[in-house]
C-alpha cells in the first residue's frame, strides 16, 4: 500500500527550476498546437484507472495553467464522462490522431490541464505531487520529493 504524503525512501531528490514560458505542444500528427504563457499552477501525476487507460500508460502527467494562458490552434474533439456520477471531466483530443491533448473539469472552470506529454519540452516540467495512488501500479516507484496522495484531495488543483 502506498501511504499518503511520505516520499519514496531510495529516490533520487527531483530538482525544482523555472519552467521557461511560454510552454508549446501538440498532438502526434501536427493538427493541434497550443502555446501556454506563464508559469503552471500545478504539475502532477494521476495514477487513476481513467487516466491509466487515457494515457495508456501507468499515469497521466497534467501541467496546470489558467484558462487564459492557454491558447490552441486547430479542432479538438470531447469526451465527456460523469466522476463519482455527479461531476464531469473532459478529455480533448485530436479528432484525426487521437492524442489527448487536454482535460478540463466542471468543478475548475478556470483552468486548462495540459498533458505533459504532448509538449515540445518535456524536460521542461517537474511532477511535484501525483493523486490517486491507491490505483497506482505496485512496480511504479515515484523519485523522493513528489508528495503522494492516495485519492484526489479536495482543494487541489490537478
């Protein structure tokens, strides 16, 4: 079991430094581009079974901006599901490669959550927290300084 908040002893300590601004991406087949300005409110792992089965991949990675920094060219497509049936999340992807390209929330309006692998510098962002690790793969070892949640807190903005 994973425990909340206690860093993996062994790991390497993650180095925190600037995130140049302002931060590019798109998807796989070049249809969607996107620029952020500004320095993200949050940069985070989710290890929930959704984001497992989006990402395809043990975990998602989210860079969080405010909605205004976030500008996009060319057409994404919603999915649109229900969380614990009473809140909605949304997935953007691109509609000709299927890279998700971003998720919103009902609950934060305000903010556009980027998937960090769809940037053109991925080495430019730092995980500082990853959520719902209670879901997480038991070989997955997360380095030392990113603080682990076994759910999604209430007031974090991920």
């Amino acid at each position: 079991m994973v425990a909340s908040r206690l860093p993996h002893p062994t790991a390497p300590d993650v180095k925190e430094s600037p995130v140049p601004s302002p931060l590019t991406g798109g998807c796989l087949c070049g249809a969607v581009r996107y620029r952020c300005d500004g320095e993200p409110q949050s940069v985070g792992l989710c290890q929930c079974d959704r984001c497992q089965r989006q990402s395809g991949s043990s975990f998602l990675i989210a860079v969080v901006f405010d909605r205004d920094a976030v500008s996009i060219e060319g057409e994404l497509q919603p999915y649109t599901a229900r969380i614990d049936g009473e809140r909605e999340l949304t997935r953007h992807f691109c509609p000709r490669c299927g890279s998700a390209v971003m998720v919103t929330l009902d609950r934060y309006p305000g903010i556009r959550s980027m998937m960090g692998g769809t940037l053109d510098d991925k080495s430019a962002i730092r995980p500082t927290f990853s959520l719902w690790c209670s879901s997480g793969q038991g070989w997955l070892e997360l380095p030392a300084g990113i603080e682990r949640f076994p759910d999604y807190p209430d007031g974090l903005i991920a």
